[in-house]
C-alpha cells in the first residue's frame, strides 16, 4: 500500500491512485463516496498561559484583536478560512496573525507554547483539551465539517483490494464506538 498525504483536490486517476480521503463535500460527482466519520466537529483552541494574558475571545469578531495561527493549503497556497455558525448562517472571520503553518500538527504545537489561537478539528485537540493544555473557545460559534470520505471510481467497486481495505475501516470504526 502506498499512502499520498496532501490537502489538494487531486485526480486520483491521473495520479494512478486507487481511493482517496476526503472531507465530504471536496468529492467530484463522478466518483464512489463511502462515508467513515459522522460530521467532525470543529474547535478554536489555544493554551491557558495565552488566554491568561490576551484575554478569551467573547465572540468570533473578538478574533481581530488576537494572534491566530493559519493554516495555508499546501496545493493551493491560499489560508484556510475560520468559518462559524449563527442561527441557520454561516460566515467566515478573516482572522490576522503573525504566524502560519501548513501542518496541523505544527499549528497546534505553536498554539502549546502560548503563541496564539488555533482553529481546528476537536477531536485532533481533545487530548489537549481534556489534560488542561489547551482551552476550548467559542464553542456556541462552531459548527461542523462534512466528515471524512473514503472515495473511488465507480470501476473500482469490484476490485478485491479495495473491497478489504474498505472492510477493515468499517471494522476499525465500529470497534471505536
């Protein structure tokens, strides 16, 4: 098995790829989608010596007078928005910082050391947050992501390798619950 990890939209075909990961709504109409997670919620988290210091954000535009940690696609290059949810809506901050990371494991290791806020998936930071590392925020803006899809061409439904290792995810899901 060979894993490619990137945050492009890429054509599998082209690539020479069987399946790919992808949140729910990046996937092209032509191929097979197999959901694995429900609807991922999102978190902004940062660490209590920062909060202790700048304050705690009372509202998503309270995010302009605070140090936030973007994320940059790395196919892209463009930062990735910090959208919320109010009522039936849903809208973006165009949050400012001084600092950028295009992994998330780096964006959240700047948030540890009190460099700034976080916008993330929660449960990538629930560890954090259960230990007292990190500090949940405006949690009442937050909304969710689509979750996460196994995807495919339609001509692959029958192939024997995709067929197990689509098995063994639903197994390994379904033993977390």
């Amino acid at each position: 098995m060979e894993l490619s990890l990137t945050d492009a939209l890429s054509d599998i075909l082209g690539e020479e790829l069987h399946a790919g990961f992808r949140l729910g709504d990046r996937i092209a109409q032509d191929m097979v989608a197999v959901r694995l997670t429900p609807p991922l919620p999102l978190a902004v988290v940062a660490c209590p010596e920062y909060l202790a210091v700048h304050g705690v954000p009372e509202t998503p535009r309270n995010l302009l007078d605070h140090n936030c940690i973007r994320y940059r696609f790395q196919s892209s290059g463009r930062i990735a928005p910090w959208s919320f949810r109010a009522k039936d809506d849903e809208y973006s901050v165009d949050v400012q910082g001084n600092l950028i990371s295009n992994t998330l494991p780096a964006s959240v290791d700047l948030a540890k050391k009190a460099l700034g806020l976080v916008y993330t998936f929660r449960d990538y930071v629930a560890d954090d947050i259960d230990l007292g590392v990190l500090s949940p925020i405006l949690e009442k803006h937050l909304g969710t992501t689509p979750g996460i899809f196994l995807y495919f061409p339609r001509e692959y439904r029958s192939m024997m390798p995709l067929r197990l290792f689509m098995d063994h995810l639903s197994a390994s899901s379904e033993s977390r619950l």
